[in-house]
C-alpha cells in the first residue's frame, strides 16, 4: 500500500508551494490511503507537536511529538508523521507498547520544501486525531550526504543514551542512535555528479525484556543517522534491544543491559 500510494504521489509531492492555509493536494490521497473514511478530529493540548517556524538545516529538523492524555483518556498507541510535500510524504509510523510508559518521540527529519507538517494519533478504539504546523524549508532530502555514514565498517553501529540513574516503575526517557546514511535516491554526489542510490532505515523495533516499547516504520524523510527518543518503563533488571531493517534487507540489532531492583 505504501509503495503504491508513493507512486501515485510522485508527481504532486515536490511541485508548487505550500503556504499555512493550504492543505495541499497530496494530504486527501494520504488520508484515504491509511485511515479510509475514518473521521479525524481535531487535536487539544493531549497532543503536542514542536517544530520550527523556520528550518535552519533543511535535512535535520527537530521534531518532537508529545502526548498529554486528559483524565480518564487512554493514551494512543499510534503515532502518524506525515510530510505533505515531501517525495515520501509518510515519514514515520509509531507504535507503541505496554513498556512504553508516556506515549512519546523525538526525531529528526528532512523537508524538503514549504509544507504543512501533521500528527496524527490512533487510539485502540480506531479513532482519530490530529494536530498540524507548518513549516518553511528548502532541500533537505534531495541534500547531499556525509560520506562517513555510509561507512560499510560501521552501517548500522548503535547507540544508546539512558540516565545516569534508572528509576523504577515510571517512564525513563532513551535515545537510540543509529549509523547509516538513511539516503533518499534524490541527492547528487558533489564529485561525481551521481544520483546517490537510495538506502535508509525501513523498520527499527525496541523491546524490554521481550515486550515491546516502541517500533517505527520510517523511510527516508528521517535524517541521516537516525535518533529517536522515547520512554520505557523498567521494573527490575534487564535488557532493552532494538532491531533494525533497511531498505536493502539489511539487519541490525544491538543491546544494552538495565539494572534495577524487581518489584516488592
């Protein structure tokens, strides 16, 4: 499905500008393709999305996606990152699991022209909602890359940030950093003048002692060596692991060790 709906949205993604009032042509494709006739309402303060008004580097944006549900409201399980006017404009699916803790995630990506930038929560009811910035930009997925993290002795090396102390029993923020190139098929090399062929991470799926915390399906609207920031909730000692899948089939896992007292 994702494959097919980038096909047909090849040919409206990079064309024309986006301006804060336009919803954009591309926008009604994406609704229908992912979510069908479901209505999507609009979001409050539970669902927060940060930005910049104005990108400084088109290829690393920040973007962080919060969640703040009222009393008595579930949390989502699912968070969708679209693009509108980017070549891909599905940039990342989040889903998240019982180790999550706080339904939230930072990361950066690539636009690649003005567009409006959407968020759009899924409850485990179906239902949804949604909030939406827009954002100025130029260039940032058909940029070129850094040829070091495309390095074959280190593609898919990764990182983890955890706190200095882990606190049992409540959500704990982490970071995974993952070295690869994550190109898009749209840059060219500055010494060749070559199309660099497109190779970036497809899937990355983090799990707590075999229950899951957070899995992505991403593409390459996600920066070169993607980061994510997320939460999980420990109880007691154990392992975080992550798996990760790129575009080429190619798989990479990594793990760090948690300590921690078991529950009373």
């Amino acid at each position: 499905m994702r494959r097919a709906l980038l096909i047909a949205l090849a040919s409206l993604c990079i064309t024309g500008t986006a301006t804060a009032e336009d919803s954009t042509d591309v926008w009604p494709m994406v609704q229908a393709s992912l979510f069908g006739t479901r209505p999507i309402t609009t979001a409050g303060p539970e669902l927060v999305l940060f930005l910049p008004a104005r990108a400084e580097d088109a290829s690393v944006v920040p973007v962080t996606i919060l969640t703040r549900p009222r009393p008595g409201m579930a949390s989502p399980r699912k968070l969708h990152l679209f693009i509108d006017r980017n070549p891909s404009p599905v940039a990342a699916i989040f889903e998240f699991g019982e180790a999550a803790g706080n339904v939230e995630i930072e990361t950066r990506v690539r636009v690649e022209t003005n567009s409006p930038v959407r968020v759009v929560a899924e409850f485990a009811d179906g239902s949804l909602s949604m909030t939406t910035k827009f954002i100025e930009a130029a260039g940032g997925c058909s940029a070129p890359g850094n040829k070091r993290a495309a390095d074959a002795t280190t593609l898919g090396r990764m990182r983890w940030q955890l706190p200095d102390t882990i606190r049992q029993d409540i959500p704990n923020a982490v970071a995974l950093l993952i070295r690869h190139p994550n190109t898009s098929g749209l840059a060219v090399d500055q010494t060749s003048h070559v199309v660099e062929p497109p190779q970036f991470v497809r899937t990355v799926r983090v799990l707590w002692r075999d229950r899951l915390v957070m899995s992505a399906s991403v593409d390459f609207s996600i920066s070169e060596n993607p980061a994510f920031r997320f939460n999980f909730v420990p109880d007691g000692e154990g392992t975080l692991s992550a798996e990760v899948v790129d575009s080429s089939e190619l798989r990479f896992e990594s793990s760090v060790p948690v300590a921690g007292e078991p529950r009373q």
